[in-house]
C-alpha cells in the first residue's frame, strides 16, 4: 500500500473512494450508457410473449326444478374445501384434457409447439456433446405436451374458490383462445360426469323399484288379512275397537264417580246444618227449592208482623200468640222440605254409586279384551313396521330415479363451475418490458462501475490511511477530555466513578475531600475556581439527571435557603416546571418568594385547615410555584408529617422538579418525607465547611442517600438576597 507501513494500522478513506469515483465519472456514465444501449438491443430482439387468464369459479350447481336434491345438499354441509379446489386444479392439468384441447385447437401444427423439430445450432452442438438429450427421440405428442406445459399455469386464487387458468404464446390471439378452450373443455367433462352418474342411477333403480313395488303389496297384505282375522278393527287412524271403548267407558266411570262424591258432600252439608241448627238458607240445593224460597218469604212477613205488633200490643196478646204460632208451623214445614232435599241428594249418591259398579264391571271386561287385542297388536306392528319400511324406501327410490330421469338431457346437468372471467386478447407483450429492462440494466451497470472502481482504488492502497493511535496521544487525548469534565458533577465515594457534570460528594471518612483533590491533579499554585459548585452548575446536574424531587439542607440556616431559592427560579427561568416547599422553621423561602406571607401553605395542609389547591401559590418573581410554610401550629402539624410522601407524589406527577427546603434538617427528618432513598439531597452551603460537610455526607451515605450534591450559594444567593430586598 502507497503511504501505509506494513504493520501499520489503517483506517479506509470514504472521502477518497467517492472522490475517485467522481474523478471516473464520465467513464462510469459511458459504461452505464453501453450497457443500458445492449439491454435495450436484447429487449428488441426477443421475441414478444403475450399472456392471457381465465379464471374459473368453483360452486355446487343444480337445476331449479332439483329442490330436493338442493335440500340434501344445504343439509350435507359444505363440499367445496380446500383439498377439492386442490383437485380440480390437478384435474385442469391432468393430461386426457390437455390432449382434448390440443387435438380441439389442432397445435400439433404449430411451429411453436415443436421447437425441437426445427431444432437449433447450440442444441443440435449440446446433443453431438451428450450434455443434451436429443428431444426427437420422444414421440411428436409428447414433445407438444411438454411445450403447451411450460406455457401454461394453473392456481387457485388465495382465500377463494375461484381458479386461474393462464397461457403464455408468442401469438396473442392463442394466448387468449387456449385458456377459454381449457375452460370450456373443463366444463363439457364436468357435466358429462354428472349426465354419466344420472344414466347408470336410472339403469340401477328400474329393477329395484319394480322388485319394491310387489314387496310393498305382498306386505300391505299380509297386514289387512293379519287385521281381518283377529278383529283389531279400527276406529280411527292409530286405536283399535277395543281400545276405544275402554277409553270411554274409563272416562264414563271417571264422571259418575266426581257425580257420586259430588252428591255426597252435598248431602253431607245438608246434614251438617240440620244438626246444628244452623240456618240451611246458604247452601245451594236448600236455595234453589221453590218451596223453600215461599216458606222463607212467608217467615219473613210473619217475622215483619211481630216485631211491628210488639211495639204497640204485650206479649200475650193473642194477636202475637197467633202470629207466633203461625211462625212456628211455617218453620217445621222448612225443615221437612230440608228433609226431602236431603232424601232427594242421597238417592243421587246412591244411583251414581250403582252406576259406578256397573261401569267397573264392564271396565274389567273391556280390559280382558283389550289385553288379548294388545298380544295381537304385537304382530300386526311388526307387519306395519315392515310395510312402512318397504313403502318409505319404494317412494325414496323413485324420487331419485324421476330427478335421474329428468336429468338425462345435457342442459340438465350443469358442471359445478362457471367462468366468471373469460380471456382476452391481450395487446401489450408480457415479456419482455423494454423500459424495467434498460432501467433494471443501467442501475446494476452504475453500480458495478462504482464498485470496481472502489476495489481498485482499495487494492492500489490510495483509499487507505494510517491510524495514530499510540498510548502517549490516547493520555494526551484523556487529559483534554477530563479537563472538559463539568465542574458541577457531584463528587463520589472512594473508588467510585465520577458523576457527568456534576461534583456528588459521598464521603466515609474526613479525607475524602483531599484525596478527590489530589486525584483531579490540579497544580498547586492555580486558584481555585469559585463556580465549582455555583447555583448554576447544580441546576444544569438536575436537568441532565431528570430527577421527580429533590430535598435541600441548610446547616447554615437563612443563607443556605436563599440559595434554594435561587435554584428554582434558575430552574423556572430555564423552562421548567418547578415548586418548592418551605419546610424551614424560620420560612425565609416564603419570605423571599410569597407574595402575602401569610398565604396558606403547608402546615395548614397538614393541620386540615387548608385544601390542596389553596396551598400552592406563585413566586413573584419568577413562574415558580410555591407552598409557603403556613400559619398553623408547626407542632401540630408535623404529627402528620408522614402524609407529605402523598403530597410529594402528587406533586411529581405534576412538575418536572419538585424543591423541599428543609432547613437544618437531619437524616431522620429527610427520612420521613419519602419513602424512596433514590432523591437528590442539595447541601446548600454558602461557604464550604470541611468538617459539616464531610459528616453530613457520611451521615446520609449511611442512611442509604447516594444521590448528595453540593451547592455553595455564591453569587447567585446573594443575587436572591438582594432581589428579595
């Protein structure tokens, strides 16, 4: 390779494989302008083949008149299934209809159709050579079998029934013909099938029927004389004599026993009332006596006279004597005429008993008749059973043979198919595609070109360059990157990587501080940059880290939280969605950013004397929201310091970065705002303190706090400062 050491490695140069190209271009142009020019010649010079398709739709078909052969068929279910659509594909293809169509449309005499007949140079070579054999040593039919073959598809259209017949010929009028020839010929011997099956059922069912004819008369027979001789005559279609009379005398006997009970209660009511005394008025045979009815009115009036006299006249008037005795006689009369109806009623339970007797008796004696036609019966069923066999399978029988009869014409039988597309003489070639061959030519010889071009330029070495990649420039290239390492990323534990743009100290011990700087390899004499970890640099580490809330201690007290608060409206400023928490006991946050220091906040949330929605407020000097510290007892409040997990949750889900200021806060106090230790705990020191800052980094590394940053308030606390006075 040009320019490249042996044991050099080497990188492949884009840039100079495209320029060589373009350098080459008009070659490549020229090469892609010849071969498109030879594709075009080729597709000229080929013959023209036309393809056309008739397509063929597979169905059960059937006369109008063939109901009920078209009602066997709804009920034996569906017959056209996959594998008979598959059939008759192969049958389409099978060789005695190939035959029938060539010898139909006489292609035997077609040149086409017999290639090896006027043979060529290259074959008749291939053949003296052996690595061809010589196709006139098959016979004549055979060679056009194979030719109308290989120009001829048959499929079955995806998700139908429906078949596709397609030929391809170098004449377009055969292409066209062939197709619709395969159809008709597919249809004659589908038809001709079903007029062959409709004769042989007609030769089949003459005898039979003639032979179930004299079965069915010899049986009809033997049942009349069978009936004739026992006496199992009928009254109707399906009882016997006997029977019948037994049914209508066991339903005689059913009435007069209802007419015998039915009297009897009566009676038995009657008797009930005479011996009681109590008035018979009320029971319906007493009611519907006349003479009662003219004893009854009679009472009446006498019982009128009475109490209208014993009003004005004494008790032994004799006048009321009369009256009384009067009274009297009318009411024995009642009661002998009550005597008579009672008589009356007994001597119906009596002749409805009688009645009862006799019909059981003649019961008893039907029955005995009825058991021995019953033993009769037996036999005359199973000559009925045989009959009716006979007769059902004689009627079945010539059923079928009337529908095979009337089918022996050929428009009788129609094939299972139809053609629902005919071919057509097509117009433009299927092949070849002069334009898709010169376009197909022109791209595979562009492409070609340009990558012999590239290989060549590959193997000469010239698209070839040195890789430069020795330990010392990887070490330079390591400094200048670590030198570009954001200041602001958090400083990690011993022996753990650092964070992305941010310093997040997580110290053990009080020295991790010295040793994170003498790791950094600063020179002694530099100054120390003020901004390490500025407001700024941990707002840009919140916004890379992406996290939901973040919780803010102060050691230092108000100047700490004004950093805090320097933080969100940085953070506001940016764009983002912020809200802080005044957790504080002072509640300088909400002096700094309140508009009404006395606004609801979070300890009236807590306490229940304030709503969600009333505690959140913005800042006046930023889009920052704000939930102030409250003006509730902060003691009383805190009892339900566990709810603010919710609280922060909710929160959360609503803003990008959710800010809690908590003071001089300790482990056990963050520990109970959330349950999750995967937060950002800012240190918010002004001035950085060694000895508070390495206990409380080992104080939360301890509690399980990975996530610490350190954030000195610097001139953005003061900047707080002063826009808050």
């Amino acid at each position: 390779m040009s320019g490249v050491a042996r044991d050099q490695d080497v990188d492949i140069d884009l840039g100079q494989l495209v320029r060589a190209v373009w350098a080459r271009r008009l070659r490549i142009l020229a090469i892609t302008l010849v071969g498109a020019g030879v594709a075009f010649a080729g597709a000229k010079i080929m013959s023209p083949q036309y393809r056309s398709e008739t397509r063929i739709l597979i169905e059960p078909r059937a006369p109008a008149f063939a109901s009920t052969q078209q009602a066997n068929d709804a009920s034996a279910g569906p017959l056209m299934d996959e594998l008979n659509i598959a059939s008759q594909v192969q049958l389409l293809q099978s060789a005695d209809l190939l035959k029938k169509v060539i010898n139909d449309l006489k292609l035997y005499n077609l040149p086409e159709f017999d290639d090896a007949a006027s043979g060529s140079a290259m074959s008749s070579i291939l053949v003296k050579l052996h690595l061809k054999k010589n196709p006139l040593e098959n016979p004549p039919e055979e060679r056009v079998i194979d030719a109308f073959v290989e120009r001829l598809q048959v499929y079955q259209v995806p998700g139908s029934r429906v078949i596709g017949i397609t030929f391809t010929s170098k004449d377009p009028k055969l292409a066209a013909a062939i197709p619709n020839a395969m159809a008709n010929v597919y249809l004659s011997t589908q038809s001709g099938a079903k007029l062959d099956s409709n004769s042989e059922a007609t030769r089949w069912l003459e005898p039979e029927i003639e032979g179930l004819r004299q079965k069915v008369s010899e049986a009809e027979r033997k049942v009349a004389e069978y009936r004739t001789s026992h006496g199992l005559l009928q009254t109707n279609g399906t009882t016997t004599f006997p029977a019948q009379q037994l049914n209508d005398i066991s339903a005689e006997l059913t009435r007069v026993r209802g007419d015998k009970a039915n009297a009897e209660a009566r009676a038995q009511a009657v008797r009930n009332a005479l011996s009681s005394g109590e008035a018979s008025d009320t029971l319906p045979d007493i009611m519907s006596s006349q003479a009662i009815q003219r004893l009854k009115g009679t009472e009446s009036g006498l019982q009128s006279q009475i109490s209208d006299l014993q009003t004005s006249l004494l008790n032994n008037h004799p006048r009321l004597k009369s009256l009384r005795a009067q009274l009297s006689d009318i009411r024995s009369q009642i009661r002998q005429e009550t005597q008579k109806i009672l008589a009356s009623i007994e001597n119906e339970s009596k002749v409805a008993d009688l009645r009862a007797s006799e019909l059981e008796r003649q019961s008893d004696t039907v029955q005995a008749n009825s058991a021995r036609a019953g033993e009769d019966e037996v036999g005359l069923n199973a000559l009925e059973r045989e009959a009716n066999a006979q007769r059902q399978l004689l009627e079945t029988y010539l059923v079928r043979y009337r529908e095979a009869a009337s089918r022996a014409d050929s428009n009788s039988s129609p094939a299972d198919a139809r053609i629902v597309s005919r071919a057509v003489e097509p117009v433009d070639p299927y092949f070849p595609k002069v334009v898709p061959i010169v376009v197909v030519a022109a791209v595979a010889t562009l492409i070609m070109s340009a990558i012999v071009i590239m290989l060549a330029e590959l193997f000469s070495g010239r698209a070839l360059r040195p890789t430069d990649a020795s330990p010392e420039t990887i070490e330079a290239e390591a400094v200048v990157e670590e030198k570009h390492v954001p200041q602001a990323a958090p400083i990690a534990a011993a022996g753990k990587p650092v964070q992305p743009s941010m310093l997040a100290v997580v110290a053990d011990e009080e020295d991790t501080i010295e040793d994170v700087k003498a790791a950094e390899d600063v020179p002694e004499d530099e100054p120390e940059d003020d901004n390490e970890f500025s407001v700024a640099s941990v707002a840009d580490y919140l916004t890379g880290s992406r996290a939901p809330l973040a919780i803010a201690i102060s050691p230092t007290g108000e100047n700490g939280s004004a950093a805090t608060v320097s933080l969100t409206r940085m953070l506001a400023d940016a764009g983002h969605r912020v809200i802080l928490i005044d957790m504080t006991g002072s509640g300088y946050p909400t002096e700094l950013m309140a508009e009404d220091p006395a606004a609801p906040g979070v300890t009236d949330l807590l306490c229940g004397e304030a709503a969600f929605g009333d505690t959140i407020h913005g800042d006046r000097l930023s889009d920052a929201h704000l939930i102030p510290q409250g003006q509730s007892d902060v003691r009383r409040a805190m009892r339900g310091v566990d709810r603010l997990s919710l609280l922060l949750d909710a929160l959360a889900a609503a803003y990008d970065l959710v800010v809690v200021e908590c003071g001089s806060a300790d482990v056990a106090g963050v520990s109970r705002l959330t349950r999750s230790r995967d937060v950002e705990i800012i240190l918010s020191l002004p001035e950085v303190e060694e000895t508070i800052f390495v206990a409380l980094m080992t104080e939360f590394q301890a509690a399980g706090y990975e996530r610490v940053v350190l954030m000195s308030g610097g001139e953005g606390a003061e900047q707080a400062l002063g826009r808050a006075a």
